[in-house]
C-alpha cells in the first residue's frame, strides 16, 4: 500500500507479534501500545520502513536493541512503561537514524557503555523512573546529537566525570530526584 501512513493497534490484547508480515513502500507510524506484548519477532529478510513505533505500555522484560539493524528508517521508539531490567544490544555495529529514545517507567538497573553505540545521531534520551544505579562512563560516548538526556528519579549515587564528554549539543540534562552526594564539576567541563 502506497498511502498507508499510521497503523493503530493500541488497546488491545496482543501478546505476540512478527513485523515479518508487513511490507509497506511507505514510511509507517507504527502504534502497538498498551498491548500484552512480551517479545517482537522479526521474520524478515528486507528492511522495514518503519518510522515510529510505540511499544509503551506492554509487559517487555528485555529488548534486544540490535533487532533495529532491520528497521533502519526508526527516528521514534518508545519502550516505556514496560517491566525491562535487561537491554542488550547484539549484533554487528551498524549505523542508524533513531533520534529519540524512550525506556522510561522500567526497572533497568544498569547502562553499559556500548548499549547505545549504533545510535550517533540520537537527540533525546529518556531514562526517568527507572531504578539505575550505575551508568558505566562511557555509556553516552560518541553520542555527538545528544541535546535532551533525562536520567531523573532514579537511584544513581555517583557519576562519572566522563559521562558527558561527547554531549556538546547537550540543552536538557535532568538528573532530579536521585541519590547524587557528590558531583563532580567536570562532568560538565564539555557542555557550552
């Protein structure tokens, strides 16, 4: 279908779900939220041309971030409110185009330093209402778009003064309501 730009399947009951049924020539928003979903399958040998994809609301546990290899085209994700403590990311490193990614309302824990590292051109980053206690120094590197980061309400103590050593463009950073004793004045030795 060459005019199909949303699909709405929000509000649902959906528990499982294979992208590798759809093939559309346009650019689509893509709303699963709000659905019973605990994995997505990908059973395709061609990219998607997904644009937006809401997965919020749904029961994920863990996501495999190396799965967008096939979606290429993703400038949205949404993973919020979900019950995620595991991200990984497998896979060889591959460039791509997502801008804003949301995992807040989750229980992650933890943010390794390569999680994100096929996502250069991201712009906003939103970890609120998670339970992380460490972000690893190098989590955010090579992150050169990176102009709205919220780490807010969550249960990090310390942070590295490297962390935001690639985050020139940085505007936002919300690191309210969260355990911070000390912070060291050269995390912010590169924003300008």
């Amino acid at each position: 279908n060459k005019k199909l730009k949303y699909i709405n399947i929000k509000l649902n009951k959906l528990k499982l779900f294979e992208f590798g049924d759809f093939d559309f020539s346009t650019k689509i928003y893509f709303d699963l939220s709000i659905n019973q979903l605990t994995n997505v399958y990908d059973l395709s040998n061609n990219y998607r041309k997904f644009n937006k994809i809401l997965l919020n609301y749904n029961n994920f546990t863990k996501f495999d971030l190396g799965l967008l290899k096939f979606y290429k085209e993703i400038f949205y994700l949404d993973l919020s409110f979900n019950r995620l403590v595991n991200l990984k990311f497998s896979g060889d490193k591959f460039d791509h185009s997502l801008k804003y990614l949301s995992l807040s309302n989750n229980f992650l824990e933890y943010l390794p330093n390569d999680l994100l590292k096929n996502f250069i051109l991201i712009e906003e980053i939103n970890l609120s209402y998670n339970i992380l206690s460490l972000i690893e120094p190098d989590a955010f590197n090579k992150i050169l778009n990176l102009k709205i980061l919220k780490i807010n309400n969550n249960y990090l103590e310390i942070l590295s003064e490297n962390l935001l050593i690639d985050t020139k463009e940085l505007i936002e950073l919300d690191l309210s309501s969260n355990l911070i004793k000390k912070l060291d004045s050269l995390i912010f030795q590169n924003l300008k």
